[in-house]
C-alpha cells in the first residue's frame, strides 16, 4: 500500500463512526466506510458519490469534468504504475489479475499511446 493511500485510511478510521455493531460480512469486520444504515459500503454507493461530484463540478466550470468512476480510477492506477516501470507480473497482482496471464492488465487495463511510447524512447536515450 502506498503512503498515502495508508495515510488516507487512517484519517477514514479515525473520523468513522464506531457503529452499534460492527458489521460482518463472511467473517470480515472493520470496514472503512459505512452507509446510513451501518452496512459496509458498495460500490453503486461509490458510483453515486462520483456522479453527483461531476454533476455539481459540471454545474460551476465551462470544462466539464469527464466521466469518472472507481472502475475508471482503476484503470488510471494500472496505467501510472505501468508507466513508471512497475513490474508487469507484480502489477497483475496489485490489480488482483492472474499473474499467468498478464494480458488482461497489459492489454485491457493498461492504456499507453503514442506520447507515452515517444517519452520513453527519449527516457531510454538519456540513459
């Protein structure tokens, strides 16, 4: 886990409310985000938070925001931690893929174009 996504953990638990009881879902308890009802939350709750960011950010720029979701964050991750030279085989793990068969994080996750390509060539040249 990086620091400040452990950062940002942390600073979730102190502010969460201790609930009356924990839930538990298959033996698992502690979660990090709860909704209004005390039930650990789901990503369409995630899904929503998003939606009413971009509507409320669209409603006050000219530029609108793009659509963004947590499945779309997490296509972003793949792709920076690709292009900073992560270990594909290490990278499949971190996105919970199959370490066999790295195509599904190379080639469905990851998104590299040309200027990516471009930079790393010049990279490569200054070695």
């Amino acid at each position: 886990m990086e620091p400040k996504v452990k950062e940002a953990f942390q600073a979730l638990l102190e502010r969460r409310t201790v609930p009356a009881a924990e839930p538990e879902v298959d033996g698992v308890s502690g979660f990090l985000c709860l909704d209004k009802d005390g039930n650990p939350m789901l990503a369409l709750h995630w899904e929503h938070y998003f939606q009413h960011i971009r509507e409320k950010f669209n409603k006050i720029y000219r530029e609108p925001m793009p659509y963004v979701s947590p499945h779309v964050c997490h296509h972003t991750y793949c792709t920076e931690k690709a292009k900073a030279g992560m270990n594909p085989v290490h990278l499949a793990y971190l996105m919970g893929h199959s370490p066999e068969d790295i195509r599904v994080t190379m080639g469905t996750y990851t998104h590299i174009h040309y200027e990516d390509a471009a930079e790393e060539l010049r990279r490569l040249g200054s070695l």
